[in-house]
C-alpha cells in the first residue's frame, strides 16, 4: 500500500518547502518524490532557476535516503499538474497552503488539484506533527462521500493510523404547526428523534467500519449533533487527531465541507493536515 509516486509542488519559498517533512513521513523505500514547479511560459529564464532549485531540494532529499526527481515546465500550475499526475501515474499531491493567499482563490485551485486517483493533502505552514496516527473522517452517509474511504485506508496502512469516523447531524427544530400543548412535549420529541437519528448513523459508521476491520486498519465512531464545521473542529481536537480526511462532493453537499463557507471556517481554524479526495458517483 505504499505510495509509489508523491507529487510535492514548490515555488522556492520556504512555505512551499513546509510540504516535505509531510512528504517524507509518506514516502517509502519505494516512493519516488517528485518535486514540481511551473513557470510562466514567457519566463523560461526563471524555469531554469526553478530546475536549479529542484535540484538542490531533490539531493538534500537524496542525501537522507529518499528517492527524487524534479519537473520543471511552462504553462499553468493547475493544468500541467493534473497532466502529470495522469500521465506519470501519481498516487497523492502534497501541498503546503500559503498563508498568505486569498481562500476564495485559493480553494478553487486546490478544488481543480484533486483527481478522481489522486488525493491532496493539505498542510498549513507551520503544523505538520511528528506523529500521524489517528485520521478523523467525516461521512454524509451516501455513496459519494464513501468514495474517500479507500484513500484513507491507504494513508492509514502507510502511518499505521486509527481512524475516526464521525457523523455529523443538525437538532430537530419545532414544526412550526405543532402545537405548545402537544404531547409528548417538545422536549420529550425532540430527544426521540435524536436518539433515532444517533442509532441510524451509528448502524451506518459502524458497517462503514467494517470494511476499515477488513483492511486491517483500526476504526471506531463518533456520532455528534451541531454544525457541521463547528463539530468537525470540535471533535478533532477532543480526539486529538491527526489528519482530517474528506471528499469533495456528497449529498449532503460535502463539496461545501471543503469548498464553502464551512470549508475556509475549518481551513482557517485547523492546525491540523487536510486530506481531500474526490467522490464521484457510480452508481
């Protein structure tokens, strides 16, 4: 289950570089890293400066054992990456987020990174922990959203992590043609429901488990009630993980846990790695 190629884009900047420990704690005996870098295509000069650069990173890199090789091109970042991903066969992107960057922007070029076979992990300057071993992994429970369970089983066989999978669902609020005198109470209801709400999430994360018990990877669930962002932040750091790990579209509109108003909350919020995997729905 180890990464066989590791894509790490770096434009020389020292919060670029914060991707590689990440990198390194990835790759194996077998991993081949590959450093990226894109130029504007009216300023070869600096792709030579960019190649130089690589250079440099790939023998520090070699010098400690690791196996490396650069990739310097013209042309847009977003679409030469994917091209190489898809031509060369890469099996995760790691990348640091500059913190200096507009969210907005920025989320939209991180949406057009990650590929139906190749996820992105997302590091922030600053963050990377010396251990990864607990993933915390957020499901909607359709179908889309599942399909991000096999890139954590991969992160989690290469870390030897536990994973965390939790289930997020809103209070039930007062029908408005319910009236006060009703029985049983409001309250009465309304823990009736949530205590239906937490069995039925719980009977799907715990056969969503099965299939981590089967992969031989360690699992175990949380079922909470609140916002979606506010719950994430919150359950990750009672848990301690990690690695926060999700997909991109689900229907529940999981595509806004990465790429919304929830996402730049999290984002912004989080010290912690993110790893986005896209879901598509093959039914």
């Amino acid at each position: 289950m180890v990464y066989r190629k590791i894509l790490i884009p770096l434009d020389g900047s020292e919060s670029a570089e914060e991707a590689l420990p990440l990198a390194r704690k990835l790759a194996g005996p077998d991993t081949t890293m590959v450093l990226f870098s894109v130029c504007p295509e009216d300023e070869l000069r600096l792709c030579r400066l960019n190649s130089a650069y690589l250079d440099v990173q790939g023998r520090i890199l070699g010098v400690d054992g690791f196996r490396a090789v650069s990739h310097t091109e013209p042309g847009d970042l977003v679409e030469r990456i994917r091209n190489y991903v898809a031509k060369e066969g890469v099996e995760l992107v790691v990348v640091c987020r500059q913190s200096y960057s507009d969210l907005n922007h920025e989320a939209k070029v991180l949406q057009n990174l990650v590929t139906d076979n190749c996820p992105l992990l997302l590091v922030k300057p600053g963050t990377v922990k010396p251990n990864l071993a607990k993933i915390l992994l957020p499901l909607d429970g359709s179908i889309i959203s599942e399909n991000v369970v096999p890139h954590v089983i991969r992160l989690a066989k290469v870390t030897k992590a536990e994973i965390v999978l939790m289930s997020v669902s809103g209070f039930p609020e007062i029908p408005s043609d319910r009236p006060p005198s009703a029985k049983p109470s409001w309250e009465e209801y309304a823990l009736i429901l949530m205590k239906e709400v937490r069995e039925q999430a719980s009977v799907y994360l715990e056969r969503t488990a099965t299939i981590f018990r089967d992969a031989g990877v360690t699992s175990r669930i949380k079922v909470v009630f609140g916002g979606i962002a506010e719950s994430i932040l919150k359950v990750s750091e009672d848990e301690g993980v990690d690695i926060i790990a999700m997909a991109t579209h689900g229907r529940t509109g999981l595509d806004r846990w990465v790429y919304g108003s929830v996402a730049t909350t999290v984002g912004a919020a989080t010290k912690l790695p993110v790893l986005l995997a896209r879901g598509n729905d093959r039914n």
